[in-house]
C-alpha cells in the first residue's frame, strides 16, 4: 500500500479524521447536544406532559414576558448603528496608519479585556449621581441639577457602547487596510475627491466588512445580560430577554421556560443575521486582498 | 483643508474615548483606597484596609485559585484539541470543509448567554452545573473554536516542502512533529494560549451560569458582589475588582508583546477558497 504523501490535498485519511475527532465531539457533544435539548426541553413543559407549546405561549401572552423583546430591540439597534458608524468614521481615517497607532489600538484594547463587569463598576461611579462628571459639569456651572446617567437605558447604552466600540473598531480596522490602497490611488489619479472616493470606490468594498461587523455586534447587543441588570433597571426599562431567561432558570427554576425564552432570543438573533447575510450577498463582492493587518 | 477638520475630529474622538476608559478605571481604583467617599471629587482620607477585607470576607484566595485552575486547564485542553485539528485544516481540503468550519465558527458567533442557558441545563441534568469540572467544561466551548482559529494562519505559513524535505530524509511522522511542525508552531501556540488565557479570565457569561457555590472564578465574584450593592460597602467591592484588574493588566502586557491588538477580535477577512 501506497503511504500518502504527508499534506497531500486529498480526502481525509484515518489520521486526518483522528487528527479533527476530538474537537468535533467536543463541539457536537458541549454546544450542539444541549442546543437540541434546549428545544426539546423547551416543549416540554414541567406543568403539561408530554408534547406542548405551553411556555412559548406563556411567553408571547405575558405582557411582562413579550415586552422584554422589544426593550432589547430598543437597546440593540441603535447601539449598533452608533458602534459600527463610529467605528467606520474612525477605522477609515486610520486606513494608512496615524500618529501613535499602536497605542491608541492598544489602549482600545483595554475594555475587551478588562470584560463588563469592571467597566460596569467604574461607570457607576465616574457617571452616578455623585460621580467625577457631574461633580465636574456642577462645579463648571453647565448644570443645575446633575445629570441621570446610571440605572437607566442611557446607563446600559454606555456600558454597550464601550464593550463593543473597540471590538467593531479593531475588526473593520483589520478589514480596511486590507483593502489594496492602488484601487484608491487609480480613483485619486483619475480626479475623484475624498468624499468620491470613499461613496463610490470605498465604501462599496468596505460594505460587505460592515454588514458582518453590524450583524456580530447587533447579535451579541442583543444578549446583553450583565450590563442591563448592573447598569439598568433589570426589572423594569431595561429588561431584557436575556434577563428574563436567567429569571426563569435561576429564579424560578423553570428549566424548560428558560430554554423557550433562549431558544426565542436564539431565533431572533439567528434572523437578523440571516437577513443581513441575504443583504450581503446582493452586494457588490469586494476585491479586497484578504490580508488585514496583522 | 477639510481633512484636516477630519482629522481633528478624529483625535478629539480618542482623546474623548480614552479619557473616559481613564476616568471610569481610575475612579474604581480611588475609591478602593477611600476610607468614606462621599461627593467630594476626591476621598478625604485613604486607607488600604478594604484589601485586607474584600479578601478575607470575600474569600479570594479560594476564589483566585479557582480561576487560575479554570484558566489553566482550559488554555492546556483548548491546545490540546485545537492543534491537530486546525493542523488538518490548513493543510487538507476535503468534502464538508466549509460545513466543518461553519460548526465550529457558531460557537464564537452565537451568544454566549444565548447557548449558556441550554449548556447550563444539560450540565445541571449530568450532574456537573455548579462543580468546578462543569465550569472548565463549560468555558471549554468557545475556546477550542477560538485556538483552531488562531492557530490555521500559523500552519498556513509553515511551508509543506519542510515537511516533505523531512519526509524524503527517512524522517517519521512523530519526528517531523516534535522536530519540525512544533517548533515552528510554536510563535502560534504562544499567541492562542495567551489570547485563550485572557479570554477565560475575563469570560463572564459562560461562568457565570454554570458556576456553583465552590467554583465562582474572579469575575463571577466579582459580579455577585456587585449587584448585591449595599450589603458589602462599595470600597471592598471596588478593592477586589482593583485586584481583578491587576490580574487582566499583568496578562495583557504578557499579551501585548506576543500578539497585535486587531488579533484579539475575529477577522473579517475574505473566505479562503
């Protein structure tokens, strides 16, 4: 028998199949297997027996329950359209490199790694009631009465944004200046403005950058959990849906009425991506040269 | 003329962004080292002692260890699992590759309370929710997707005629592996534990509902802490989260020296063919 060349590119081989098994059954046995039982769970219901639809429509009828959908619509989009247009505005400007680029990439970095709890924390304090900001903006005279900026909807939009700004930020970076800069250069030769440039030339090989980039971030707004209970009102304006799973679980210890509502939250987030991946691909396919900044 | 209002536009931006980030992390490390702190701009007097309390009432030795085991374990098994398998990618195309790719990229895409709560109810079923075996397992998820992602690039740059060069010479499979792939993988290893190790320390969702009484790591604590406000005073509170920052600095200068800031987020780059 013939021994295969090593890296042949051919069909897989038993060592190639032995080499990809573990992590296979690890992500089908921890992550696909409680999905599906998730759903199963979920039709399940611990009040009925047997095969029901009970929790979904305990959900959809409960008005404290279905109201959580749209407050997380409401923190979720227009979270999304700030990060990915601040994010875009910033990343294009940055496309060639700046003055102190590393840093600022660097220090962007900060908030991804220090996670949502600790910049919960510290915006508690530096925008509460007694906080640096509005002792600042009293003391300045700009205000009469200080400002209510924490354990509201502007509190939670505040922690989403600095969670997901330098994320979105550092991904359309990458995807930017990947973009061959000679493409741009023929425009500019050929007299084409900066604003052409970026609406004509630009922005359509950024789009399909953009749609990802707006489809990641509107997907994990959309699970917000810790920053609407720390920042927000986890039981009145700022519930959401994720809030409301974690209810049922851990409060009430209705298992398969969590997994109805994270199979609900599931699909929504699955349609919004499945949307934009639609939108994606009636769009124009950019020639960009797939290396982004390494 | 206009781009350079542009431009200013664009410093101001960061400046504005970066001083908040400064003004919220700095303002928990004051007011861990405030003895009252009560709407003045800073504390009147300072003390250290809410570290002496936050980690003895809060019990974080315990809790320290806990997350080191976590973080440990979990970089070694994501490795362990995530090297041949990112190994075959880069090297083999095969039927179902794109499927293979997409399974594993769902982890990373689906949120992670949106899969946490199914995962935790399956765990608590086994038997397994609440021990520290459950939250390695759980934590486990995004991570293996994550160091197959991380390490392709790497293989994809180790030219195969090394291998066949080895191959041709009489060389075994384990010779070229322990003589060739790993040494050259190596930068690879390092980038993926250390982004693993950061990742881990921080994660929050995943633990968080998986945890137990004996098995919080740091952030969980922490968050229990939090949003118990009132109970424990808020410089003991912001003590710990002080010390839990230190951890995630001391990591990310580590990081840092590895490894460029665009790299700790996902590539949007073009599907290979």
């Amino acid at each position: 028998m013939r021994r295969p060349r090593i890296g042949e590119a051919s069909e897989l081989d038993l060592m190639a199949v032995g080499f990809l098994l573990p992590s296979v059954l690890y992500v089908v046995v921890m992550f696909i297997y409680p999905f599906l039982y998730g759903i199963w769970v979920s039709v399940h219901p611990l009040k009925v027996p047997g095969f029901s639809l009970a929790n979904y429509i305990a959900f959809f009828s409960d008005e404290y329950q279905y109201k959580t959908v749209g407050i997380t619509f409401r923190l979720a989009v227009p979270n999304t359209v700030v990060v990915v247009a601040l994010s875009l505005f910033l990343a294009y400007n940055m496309r060639r490199g700046i003055w102190l680029e590393r840093t600022i990439t660097t220090i962007l970095v900060l908030p991804i790694s220090l996670g949502v709890i600790l910049l919960g924390q510290g915006i508690l304090g530096f925008y509460g009631g007694k906080g640096w900001l509005n002792q600042m903006l009293l003391a300045l005279g700009v205000l009469e009465e200080p400002l209510v900026l924490t354990h509201n909807y502007i509190g939670v939009m505040l922690s989403l944004f600095m969670q997901q700004f330098p994320f979105c930020f550092l991904m359309l970076l990458g995807y930017i200046s990947g973009i061959d800069p000679s493409i741009e250069n023929s425009a500019r030769t050929l007299g084409a403005g900066p604003w052409t440039v970026f609406q004509r030339i630009m922005l359509p090989l950024i789009a399909p950058g953009l749609a990802i980039a707006f489809a990641l971030v509107f997907v994990m707004s959309f699970a917000t959990f810790p920053s609407a209970i720390l920042l927000g009102q986890p039981s009145g304006a700022t519930r959401t849906i994720a809030i409301a799973a974690y209810a049922q679980a851990f409060e009430q210890f209705d298992m398969p009425y969590a997994s109805a509502i994270a199979v609900i939250m599931g699909l929504f987030q699955l349609a919004a991506l499945l949307i934009i991946i639609v939108l994606r691909q009636r769009m124009v396919l950019a020639a960009t040269m797939g290396v982004g900044k390494r | 003329m206009r781009g350079r209002l542009w431009r200013l536009a664009l410093y101001l931006f960061v400046l504005g962004f970066i001083l908040n980030l400064l003004g919220i992390v700095s303002h928990v490390m004051v007011s861990s080292f405030a003895k009252r702190w009560f709407g003045t701009p800073l504390p009147r007097s300072f003390t250290t002692e809410w570290y002496t309390y936050a980690w003895n009432e809060f019990g974080l030795a315990q809790v320290l260890g806990v997350t080191l085991l976590v973080a440990l374990i979990v970089v070694f098994l994501a490795l362990l699992l995530g090297f041949p398998a990112a190994y075959i990618l880069a090297r083999r195309n095969f039927r179902g590759k794109p499927l293979l790719l997409l399974l594993y990229f769902l982890p990373l895409l689906i949120p992670q309370m949106t899969y946490g709560i199914p995962l935790a109810t399956t765990l608590f079923k086994y038997g397994i929710g609440g021990t520290l075996t459950g939250v390695i397992l759980a934590v486990l998820v995004p991570m293996v997707p994550l160091a197959i992602f991380i390490l392709m690039p790497f293989f994809e740059q180790i030219s195969i005629n090394l291998e066949w060069s080895a191959s041709v010479m009489g060389a075994s499979r384990f010779q070229i592996f322990r003589r060739i792939l790993l040494p050259l993988a190596l930068p690879g290893l390092l980038t993926a534990g250390i982004l693993i190790l950061v990742n881990t320390v921080s994660n929050f969702e995943l633990a968080f509902l998986v945890s137990g009484a004996g098995s919080q790591t740091l952030v969980v604590a922490l968050f229990y802490n939090v949003f118990a406000g009132g109970v424990r005073p808020v410089y003991s509170v912001d003590a710990m989260a002080v010390m839990y920052m230190t951890m995630v600095m001391l990591l990310l200068i580590v990081a840092l020296r590895f490894v460029r800031p665009t790299q700790m987020v996902f590539r949007l780059d073009q599907p290979r063919r």
